[in-house]
C-alpha cells in the first residue's frame, strides 16, 4: 500500500469538496485517513494452529457473534455486525481463536458482504478440511444508514454452508439454532 500517494489523494479529495486541506483543522487529516484505511485494510498475519482430534469430536464447534468490521467496496464506507462460525471437525480440531482471526483476514479489504462469507467458509474448508462448515454474518452497511435510503438499523444476514452442514437437514437445522441462539 502506497500511504504516501494515499495522503496526496486524500489532499485532493479534500480540495475538490472545497474544503482548504492546509488549514489548522485539516492539515494533518490526509496522514490520518491514509493510515486508517492502512490499519483497515491490512490483515494481521497469524498462523493456523491445529490439533489432532484424538478424542473423535464429531459434533459442531461454533463461535458466536465474532465483531467484524470491514469497508464497503462500493462506497468505502464501513459496514459492522457479528460473524458465526461453526464447523463439523474431521481428522483436525483448530485452535478457536483462529475463526476470528479468519473473519478479520478477509474483512480488512473492501468488500462485499456475500464475498465476505464465502470466503471465510471456502478458506476453513480447504485449510481445515471438516466434515462441513457454517458461516453466517449479519452487518448493517453505512452506505445504506449515513447516504442513499437512510435506513438506521437495518442489518443484512448472509450465510455460507459447506459439506455436511449444507447437505444434511438435521445438521443444517442445528447449525441454524445454535446461530439464532446468539
């Protein structure tokens, strides 16, 4: 990420809203804003940390109401809510604090709500190789309460469902209940 080039596109931004970007007020906001969205789009490296599931676990694990936090790709406005993630572990159980870490990998980007969840489900999938795998998100998007209809409040739910968890009932239907329990 080019911070510099950011500050000077900020700069500009600011002169075409006619706004004076070297006033007292606004002198020091094209370095603020380029290191926001630095911070904001810029993942924290970890590492997956796995376990061999010796004791035979076989039935869901979930986390419940993960923050995440991310920009809107169309209007780079944030949007915010809470990410359930569950999966149905195979040969390998994986430390818990890593499904969050997954949500914050792919949500420090501009995104879209719907990439968002596939990727997170499609990521555990293949690293983590379940039996299935459950992603749910539910957000309210600044574009759609600061601009546009206005609506405050409004929070949209999208979801990703993989193996077992999206072609078993029983195993959907649990998954389901566990996340609306939240």
């Amino acid at each position: 990420m080019d911070v510099e080039a950011a500050q000077r596109a900020v700069t500009d931004l600011l002169k075409a809203l006619g706004k004076d970007p070297y006033s007292v007020h606004l002198a020091d906001t094209p370095r603020r804003v380029a290191h926001a969205y630095a911070e904001m789009l810029t993942p924290r490296e970890f590492t997956m940390t796995t376990f061999p599931n010796d004791e035979g676990y076989d039935e869901l694990v979930l986390a419940r109401s993960i923050p995440v936090q991310s920009l809107c790709e169309h209007h780079m406005l944030p949007f915010h809510g809470v990410a359930h993630v569950g999966y149905l572990p195979g040969e390998r159980i994986l430390g818990l604090s890593k499904l969050a870490r997954v949500v914050e990998m792919f949500a420090r980007d501009l995104q879209v709500q719907e990439r968002l969840t596939k990727q997170v489900a499609d990521w555990l999938q293949d690293q983590l190789q379940p039996l299935g795998v459950g992603v749910v998100i539910e957000a309210e998007h600044m574009c759609m309460a600061l601009r546009g209809v206005r609506v405050n409040g409004s929070r949209t739910v999208t979801s990703a469902l993989k193996g077992v968890l999206r072609d078993n009932p029983a195993s959907r239907q649990e998954f389901f209940t566990l996340v609306q329990a939240a």
